[in-house]
C-alpha cells in the first residue's frame, strides 16, 4: 500500500460526497522488458496508487490499458507519454494526469474526481458564459512537481475549465518525470502553464486571470 490509513480514511470521507461513477483510465506499461524510448520509472506505483484509490469507494472504477499493446484502444485519448491517468465521468472531459499524483498533487486528483463525479466545475457564472464562447481547440499544459505546495491549485483550475468547455484539454505535469518536456518549455520554476503553445506564464493566477489568458490564446 503507498497510502497511509489516516489518509485512507479521510480520502473515503471525501469520497462521501460523490455522486455520479467515475472511471480512471490508467495508460501505463509495465514490462521485464525494457524498451529504449519507453522506460517508465513511475508506471507501477502510478498504477498501485489509483487502484488503492478506486479502492476506497464504490463510485470509482479503473480501466488500465498497455501503452505498447494497446494502441488502438487509447488512440481515442490522444497521450502520447506514460504514466498518464484521465479521470472520466459521463464521457471524456479532457482531464488528465501526466506522471504520479503524489504528494501535493494528489489533491489534484481528488479534485478532478469530485468535480466529474458532480458534474459541478466550482466555477463562477460569468465564467462560464465566457467558456461556451470558445469555438477553438485550448491545450493547458499545467508543469507541477510534487513539493510545489501552489502547483495543485493551478493544475485543479485547469481542470475545473475543461471540464466546463468541451474545447479545452487541461493536463496536469509533472515537470520532474518529463524533463524533456520541461526543457522544451523552459520550466525552471513552478506551476509553469503553457496554453496551446504559445501563450505561456509561471504562476498560480486566479480563476477570472486565467481565463483571460485563455481567451487570448483563442
């Protein structure tokens, strides 16, 4: 087990609130074998971690496919890099994990999980109004590491905004697991948020801040 029994049963007494069924579909490859190009340090922990999760209430399923093996079926989800957990409700709202969600962020995943379960993104009226505007394509890459104790709030954001607007991608990051990616954007501080590409900031904003950096991106 990697969840301690306080945590265990506080994270049941969170899942008290759930309401719809919420799947966890884990994209991971676990092998003997190791494949250059396709090492994944964290893939089994990521997997015992949202199992032990699933675990702790009756709301929660997971679905886990092979990275290698299963191509075709994960093709719908558009990853490209392993561990990655996306927490799906009703249909795909676009939210995803890239790298374990320990530490700090595994408040990132217990909220995307309530906010799908509930079908409620927590955010305001007026930002939703300006979300069913978008009519484009938003990819928010959200690089966290797991001691960044302002990280988890930035990628549950992201992830509130996806699940409003069935245009936006919201992936949480974790810079430490996917140092090629984090060069590539030169995060060198934390949360670094990269909005389809080009529009990127370092910083927690708030809800009414990102938004407007999201309506620029557009």
């Amino acid at each position: 087990m990697l969840l301690e029994e306080n945590t265990r049963n506080e994270v049941k007494k969170f899942f008290q609130n759930l309401v719809s069924p919420v799947k966890l579909v884990a994209i991971t490859h676990v092998s003997e074998v190791i494949v250059p190009g396709h090492e994944c340090v964290t893939c089994k922990d990521n997997q015992v971690l949202i199992e032990e999760v699933a675990s702790l209430s009756d709301m929660i399923t997971v679905e886990t496919y092979d990275f290698l093996r299963d191509k075709e079926r994960i093709k719908q989800y558009s990853v490209d890099k392993i561990p990655v957990t996306i927490v799906e409700g009703e249909k795909d709202f676009g939210i995803r994990l890239y790298g374990i969600p320990a530490g700090h962020e595994f408040a990132t995943l217990l909220n995307a999980i309530k906010i799908v379960s509930t079908s409620d993104s927590e955010l305001t009226e007026k930002t939703k109004e300006k979300l069913k505007s978008l009519s484009k394509p938003v990819h928010i890459q959200v690089f966290v590491t797991l001691s960044c104790p302002y990280c988890a709030p930035a990628a549950a954001v992201a992830h509130r905004m996806a699940l409003e607007s069935k245009h936006i991608r919201a992936d949480m990051i974790n810079a430490q697991e996917f140092p090629d990616l984090a060069q590539k954007y030169s995060v060198y501080a934390v949360p670094k948020i990269v909005i389809n590409e080009s529009n990127q900031f370092e910083g927690a904003l708030p809800e009414d801040s990102l938004l407007n950096k999201i309506m620029d991106s557009v």
